[in-house]
C-alpha cells in the first residue's frame, strides 16, 4: 500500500469512524442518564402526593361551611384519585361517604365523576 492509501485509511477511521462511535458512545450514555432521572416516583413519594389529595378534597368540601364547593376543582380531585390505584380501598369508603347534593350542573357534573372513579377503582384486580 502507498502512502497515500494509509493516509486515506487513517483519515477515513479517525476522522468519520471514530468520531461517529464516540458521538453514540456519548448519546447512549445522556439518555441511560436521563431515563434514570425520569423514573416514576418512589412509593414514599405517592403517599405523601395521595394524602395531600385527600387533605384538599376534604377541605375543598368544609371550606365554606356553606356545603358549596368549587365544582372544577373537585372533579380534578375526584379523577386524580384514579392516579393512585395502590390506596383504592381508601378512595372507595371516603366516595361511599361522600354525598353531594346541590342541583346545579357541577353538582351533576361531580356526582357522574364520583360514579367513574368508583366503577373504575372497583374494576381493578386486587394486588
């Protein structure tokens, strides 16, 4: 081979092959990273979240004292209590206790909620 042959040959390997397999070596290693950082939230971390959860649904409910409450916000509350399937038969006796009475369409709107969330947690197989 002459010498411009191995030249060829070195520029070729250390110039594009190696280049290219450090920049893999490199992406593999950022996103292995970023996958560990990205892992769903230790158990610890969700019963903390769940209690949270409860304690503003609870207060949402007495807040006023009035038995009116933010319609929008505890039919978020109620369809967040589908994110925690762990504490499901929790969720079920606090929704068997709770009542919600008023006429208007939120009322409505939270009862029809109430009823999915209960269908939903009562749909799922125990662990």
């Amino acid at each position: 081979m002459t010498t411009f042959e191995w030249t060829a040959i070195g520029l070729i390997l250390f110039g594009m092959a190696l280049p290219f397999w450090i920049m893999t070596l490199l992406t593999c290693i950022v996103l292995y990273q970023q996958q560990k950082i990205t892992k769903p939230p230790s158990r610890p971390i969700k019963v903390h979240d769940y209690t949270k959860l409860m304690v503003a649904i609870d207060d949402l409910i007495h807040s006023k004292g009035t038995g009116s409450f933010n319609g929008p916000a505890l039919q978020t509350y109620l369809r967040e209590m589908k994110q925690y399937p762990e504490y499901k038969d929790t969720s079920l006796l606090y929704l068997e206790e709770l009542s919600i009475t008023g006429k208007s369409k939120w009322s409505e709107i939270c009862r029809t909620e109430q009823k999915a969330v209960e269908e939903h947690l009562l749909g799922l197989k125990n662990d």
